[in-house]
C-alpha cells in the first residue's frame, strides 16, 4: 500500500457522491477514480473532486487504477459480483446495503472477505448516528420481550419516483430499507430472530413486473420480542406518519420524536431520513396512587450530524478498519442475519406463508 490509501467510486448517485466526499476530506486518502455509465454525474462529481479519472466500466476502472479499497454503491445486482471482483483483485470494499440480491451470494461475499484477508464494510449508516445509537441503548434498558415499531414511507416523484423505480427493478421497499430497521432491532434485543411474515400491495403499473412497491413486515425473536417494519414508495403515498420510530418494553417506551422531520412534505428528503429532533422516554411504573411515578424525559437531539456527515462518520469507520485492522465478524454476520430476514419478508409476501428461520 502506498502513503496514500488509493480508494476507487464505483457509482455517482446520491451515496456515491457523498462517500467520495468523505474520501476527498480524510487525511492521507486518494480518490484514484470514479466509476459510472451516466457520463453526466460521473463527470460532475470528477471534476468537484479536482479532476479525477473517469470510467464507465468498472473492470477497466480496477484494472487501471489497482485501488488499496473500492466504495461500490451502484444497484444491489451488481453488489456481490463487484465485491467479490475488488477483494480477489486486492482491495477492501465498501459496499451499500443490501449486501447481496440473495442470502447465498451474502455469504459468499464474506466468505472471500474471510478467505482474502479483506476488509468488508456494509453502509449501514444509522449505526454510526448518535441519536440511533442512543436509541438502541436505552431500548436495551427497556427488559424484555421488546416490541419495536418502525417505518419509512416516502411521497416521491420526478427524479425521486424514477429513482425508486430503477431500485425496484431489483428489490421492494421492505427489502431495501428494511435491511437498515432490521439491523437496528437485531441490535436492539440481540436475541435470535425465529419467524417472519409480510403483507404487501402493488399500487401502481409502473414498476417492473411481480414487484410491490409498499410493504410491511413483521419479525419475531426467540425471546419473545417482535417488531414490524413498514415502507412504501410511490407520488401515491400519504405523508402522514410516515416516520414512526418506537420501542416499548415492561419498563417503559423510547421513541424518535420527529415534529420537524417527520412533517407532511419531507417523506422523500433524505436528509430527513436519518434526522431526529429527539428522544422521549417514558416510564411505566407507576405511583401507590395510581399514577405515573416519574414524567416522560426528553433527550435533545439539537446539532446531531446531517447527511454528509453521517457519510464522513461511515467512511472515517471504513478506513479505521483498513488501518487499525479491526475485526469485522460481528459486523459482516449482522448485514447477513439483517438480510436474511429481509429476504423471508419478500418470500412471505410472494408465497402468502409465514417464513421459519
């Protein structure tokens, strides 16, 4: 490796950008290309970078550029085969969730991260947000069983409407998304997730042939805990709670509170997809007189990181593990075990069956 890590951008949307800006700012990293077929975003995002080389393969790019790490944040299809290609080829990878398009291709990733020595990073970008991980540890406090309420329904048109459709070429909402929520509920109850079921609707013709574009899922746990996850995508979606973010248990609740972000009219901002303006924690024991012993706290939120420097936090973490030599087990099993239940929520759906894990 040289003095610079050398890291290769593979896709120039809205992730990809902002992933090779937080390269672009840390220190001692070079961005040594960037890699799209829409020549329009990948030659504005080479020149604000200072003039980087552009490709629109992505095995001329590897091949040309011999990068130390590759960030791949193009359409789940092609997530496995890039990753497995960047890892044999030398590099450490970033990779967008999902991780794979199946199970099977999953674990073959982390098996040639493994088998290589590589370094695997999955964009599971709500574990490096402080208002999240506050979230997950007062959730913990809760006891047991928890139940965990979540969803993320989105009013989206023009660019934003074709950019979910282009994703549901691929995947549904509760798959895309839900990887995300999912991982933070595994977090929450550590316990083994044991059942999965789904619902679901097509609402439009618009999307690719045999794809639903809302969904929800529920996930049960071997200790009794149980969570639900809700998406859809579409101009046709309401904007009305659109953002629930809710876990109770025997002791209490801790909920996101959302009064700005959770507003009609931001469904589709992504700025506002990992925004919270707060905690609220609420206490169930209650008084000899009946009445609640201690009042709801509420934790402030107010200067956590925005979108960018969510992103900075996720790529800072990403070269830590390259430089520090951080053991990923833990990490690379999760966005395994989180997709998995995804997949059984769109095999329940499809098959009208509850899913055993």
């Amino acid at each position: 490796m040289s003095d610079k890590l050398r890291v290769l951008v593979v896709g120039c949307g809205n992730m990809g950008a902002s992933h090779a800006r937080a390269y672009a700012k840390q220190h001692g990293v070079e961005v040594a290309g960037v890699v799209s077929r829409g020549p329009k975003s990948r030659g504005r995002l080479a020149q604000e970078l200072g003039g980087v080389a552009e490709y629109d393969d992505f095995d001329r790019a590897l091949d040309a550029t011999r990068p130390d790490a590759v960030s791949i944040n193009t359409y789940t299809d092609t997530h496995a085969p890039y990753a497995i290609r960047a890892m044999q080829a030398g590099a450490h990878v970033f990779v967008e969730k999902p991780l794979a398009v199946t199970v099977e291709e999953a674990e073959r990733v982390v098996d040639v991260a493994t088998r290589h020595g590589r370094k695997l990073v999955v964009g599971y970008i709500l574990r490096h947000h402080p208002s999240w991980m506050k979230f997950v540890e007062i959730a913990r406090t809760l006891g047991k069983p928890l139940v965990m309420r979540m969803n993320l329904n989105q009013q989206s048109s023009g660019a934003q409407w074709q950019g979910h459709k282009n994703l549901m070429e691929n995947q549904s909402p509760i798959v895309d998304c839900g990887v995300h929520y999912v991982d933070m509920m595994c977090l929450m109850t550590r316990a083994k997730p044991v059942r999965v079921s789904a619902i679901g609707a097509r609402l439009t013709d618009e999307v690719a042939d045999g794809m639903y574009n809302y969904g929800q899922l529920q996930v049960s746990f071997d200790d009794g805990s149980c969570g639900w996850y809700e998406a859809g995508w579409g101009p046709m979606m309401s904007q009305e709670a659109f953002f629930v973010k809710d876990v109770v248990g025997p002791a209490g609740c801790v909920s996101i509170v959302a009064e700005k972000t959770g507003k009609a009219g931001e469904s589709a901002n992504i700025d506002s997809h990992t925004s919270t303006d707060g905690l609220r924690v609420h206490y169930g024991a209650l008084a000899a007189d009946g009445t609640f012993e201690r009042e709801d706290e509420i934790i402030s939120m107010e200067g956590e990181p925005g979108h960018q420097d969510l992103c900075d936090r996720e790529q800072a973490y990403f070269l830590s593990a390259i430089r520090d030599d951080l053991d990923l087990t833990d990490h690379m099993r999760d966005a395994v075990a989180s997709l998995r239940i995804v997949l059984a929520a769109d095999e329940s759906f499809r098959t009208g069956k509850t899913i055993e894990l």
